[in-house]
C-alpha cells in the first residue's frame, strides 16, 4: 500500500509543474493584450492629448475664418489712435506682421485697459495690446500675458553741460505728465516739475528716449516695465504661436522706438 502511496505522489510533481508553466503563459499572454489595447487607446485619444492645445480652439477658430480680434488701450508710441482709422504704433506694427504671417485679417476693437483684458475671457477677443507690463496682465483672470518681449527702463538722465549727481535731494526734475512717474522722483527727493527749461537740468524718462534727446545717463533707475502681449488663459498653442512671432521680431524693438522720435 505504501508503494502505491509514494508512485502517485511521484507522478503528480510533473502534472503541478505543466499546470504553473500554463499560469505563467497565461499571465504573459494577459499582460501583451492589455498593454496592446492600452497603446489602442492611447493612439484614439491622441487628438485630446496633444500639447500645446488650445481648449476653446482660438488658433484654429483664427486661422478657419481668416480673421483674428484684436483689442487695443490706447499707449503711445506702443499703441496711438488718433480719432479715426486704424490705431498706429510698435505694437501695431507687430500685429499685422504676425497677421500677416497668418495670412488673417484683423477686426480691431478699440477698448480702455482692462476692457481690453477682460474681453478675453469672454471670448470675444483673441488678442490684447497697450504697452502691457507683466504685473497688470497676471492679476487678471482670463488673461495670460506673453514672454516679456522688451524690458523697458525709466531712469534719469542730465544735461551734458551738467555734473551728473546719482542725488536727487533738492534737484528739479522733469517728468512728463503721462509718465507715472512723479510719486517715484518725490520718494527719491527730487522736485517734479512739469516743463522742460533752462532752469531744469534733470528729466525722468525711459532710456531710450533720454538717449535720443542727447542726455546722459545717470545711475537713477526709478521703475522698469516687462513688455508683453496678453491672450486668453489656456490657449496654449495660440500663445506659443505668438511667442515664435515675437522671439523672431522684437530683437530691435530699442531701435525702432528711438526711430520713432527722430
């Protein structure tokens, strides 16, 4: 009895081994059919995948009908109207190049500031600009600026004739009225006055045009402005279209401003 006992026990180890091999195979062959249909899925998917995406469709909607909207602050030189026709400026110039890249039309939308950056997130604009610094973009919901395409610097500059002092105390400065300037040069002690005259050897300004009216630069850096544009939030792929645009163009945006007042 116990021979027989000990041949079936035997003869069951090679059954129990054929059995886990046929486990093995099974679990390989499961493991294959689900990584196939997860690539499946993932290549049915892939149009709700791709990146950058715009989620309302702005770049796709510009280019089917041709036509982008484009609100417009008025701030010279980067955007000027003057009442009538189109607006002018180095922002201005810097949209129909990029249109016409596109090869779209532009419906122009005149609007205050924040009118304009508002708009985006409705959805009726495409596109804002205004000689926008960066900090007044980002506080607004719905908008999204661009890359600073131009860091701007307001500093003061001397009379040449003049020893140029890094001190403000006591000194007169002129500073133009549309200029936000006034409270800064104040803090820094200087007086604002608002003509340019012989009694006035100082002005406030942004570099570029102190530059251009021959005065020269003293080490009195009073603000900074981050230049950018502003598109809907989340419009990803309409925004790097933009940026690819502006890496490109913007390079002699310092020359073409000093241009502008020759």
């Amino acid at each position: 009895m116990r021979n027989v006992i000990e041949a079936n026990s035997c003869s069951s180890q090679p059954r129990t081994g054929a059995l886990n091999g046929a486990a093995i195979r099974a679990s390989l062959l499961y493991s294959r059919v689900v990584a196939i249909l997860v690539v499946c899925s993932l290549l049915i998917a892939c149009d709700d995948i791709r990146f950058p995406r715009d989620p309302e469709k702005t770049l796709e909607t510009v280019l089917a009908d041709r036509e982008m909207t484009v609100a417009f602050a008025d701030n010279p030189p980067w955007v000027t109207f003057h009442g009538e026709g189109p607006p002018q400026g180095i922002e201005v110039d810097l949209v129909r190049a990029f249109a016409d890249e596109l090869e779209v039309a532009i419906d122009w939308k005149r609007l205050g500031a924040f009118s304009a950056l508002e708009g985006l997130e409705r959805g009726n604009i495409d596109l804002a600009i205004g000689g926008f610094d960066r900090k007044d973009v980002t506080p607004v919901a719905g908008a999204a600026p661009s890359f600073v395409y131009f860091e701007e610097f307001f500093d003061v500059g001397a009379r040449p004739a003049t020893a140029g002092s890094d001190d403000l105390e006591g000194r007169k400065v002129y500073v133009p009225q549309d200029l936000p300037l006034t409270k800064i040069v104040e803090n820094r002690g200087g007086i604002p006055v608002e003509a340019w005259s012989d009694a006035v050897d100082y002005a406030a300004g942004p570099r570029w045009l102190l530059e251009t009216k021959g005065l020269l630069p003293t080490n009195i850096e009073l603000h900074r402005a981050e230049h950018v544009m502003a598109v809907r939030q989340g419009e990803s792929a309409w925004l790097m279209r933009l940026e690819r645009f502006l890496r490109r163009e913007t390079e002699d945006i310092g020359a073409r401003l000093r241009e502008i007042v020759r």
